[in-house]
C-alpha cells in the first residue's frame, strides 16, 4: 500500500455500514502539508517575508509520494507499521464480533463480514492519517527551527485545518510554543494568518 484517497471515515456495525462525513480522509490535506513543506523549507534572512503561490497545481499521487519522502526518508516504513498495526486491530474487531454474546449469530456474521470488506479502506485511511501527521510535525519543526513568525494561507477549510494541525503540533513537546489563528480580510480577500507568538 502507499497513499491514495478512500474518503471519510465508515462506520460498521450489524446492520451496515455508513460513513461519517464530518471525519474526511487526511489524504484530501496531503497536497496543502506538501505545498506549505516546499515554501518554507528553505534558507532564512532574517526580517525578510517570503510569498508562495499556493494555486499552484496539485501534485500526482506519484509526485506527491516523492516529495514526502524527500522530508520523511521513513515513510515506506511507516506506511508498513501502520498497515501491519491497523490490520491487527481490524483482526481483534473480527473477534470480539465473533465473541459478541449480544448479536445473533447471523448478525455476529454480518458483522464480521462488514469488518472484513472495510479492511482494506480502513487500512488505508490508517495510513493516510500516519503520513499526514508525519507531514505535519516535520512543518511544525521547520516553523520552530527556523523560527517563523507568522504564515498566511487562503481562507479555505482544508488550509484552516492543515494551520490547526500545525498549531497542536507546535503545542506538544518539551517546550511548547504558543500561536494564534486570526482570519481577516485583504484586498477583498479572506485570509488566514497563523502567529507563532514565542519564535
């Protein structure tokens, strides 16, 4: 497995399976972590703000997956942990459904069955979130090392929530530093600015 969208996040039972579109697949972020990693990723002088067009076009799979390995040299060895750690823990859903004293044993079935045609999706969605995360702390070390003040995305969700990210990961640690997300406006613009209050 490497990475690719499946979407948001199934939710298997007895009687089915549905989906809860409230929890999107990290993979939809991937493009966004990659496109911030590839602006600020670079030598500094100090006091001088740099500018990066974010409409660039969006990344292959292929190239996607190149360019994250080129920040994380790991990432085959994680997408390999994750599949075999996900995997156990879909194994121990089939027997627990198997175990389940409440369901009948035709629902106890159905159940198992569910779980196993989901496998693969929850897998993957496993890996996708890995790999974000993954992206995401390097972004947050960049930020940190290179002791960036602030940085300013297009009001949109995804970009909002790759900065929310950002923001949990500059939190944790041995020495966490605190931000501010503020949204205003800019030449008739909306605009989210992400302020990195102890760089």
């Amino acid at each position: 497995m490497e990475i690719k969208y499946v979407g948001p996040k199934p939710i298997i039972s007895h009687t089915g399976i549905d989906f809860d579109n409230n929890k999107e697949d990290k993979f939809v972020y991937l493009n966004i972590v990659v496109q911030l990693l590839k602006s600020l990723n670079h030598n500094y002088i100090k006091d001088k703000i740099y500018t990066y067009q974010t409409d660039t076009s969006r990344l292959s799979i292929g190239d996607l997956y190149q360019e994250l390995k080129k920040y994380c040299p790991k990432i085959s060895s994680l997408i390999e942990e994750k599949r075999q750690t996900t995997q156990e823990e879909i194994d121990h859903d089939i027997k627990r459904a198997e175990e389940n004293t409440i369901l009948t044993d035709e629902d106890k079935k159905t159940l198992e069955n569910n779980i196993k045609i989901m496998s693969d999706y929850m897998i993957q969605r496993s890996i996708n979130k890995t790999i974000y995360y993954c992206a995401v702390d390097l972004l947050a070390d960049v930020v940190r090392n290179e002791k960036i003040g602030f940085i300013i995305v297009p009001m949109f969700q995804k970009f909002a929530h790759v900065l929310h990210s950002v923001q949990g990961s500059l939190r944790k640690g041995k020495n966490p530093i605190d931000t501010k997300l503020e949204i205003y406006q800019e030449d008739g613009k909306l605009l989210t600015k992400l302020i990195i209050k102890d760089n």
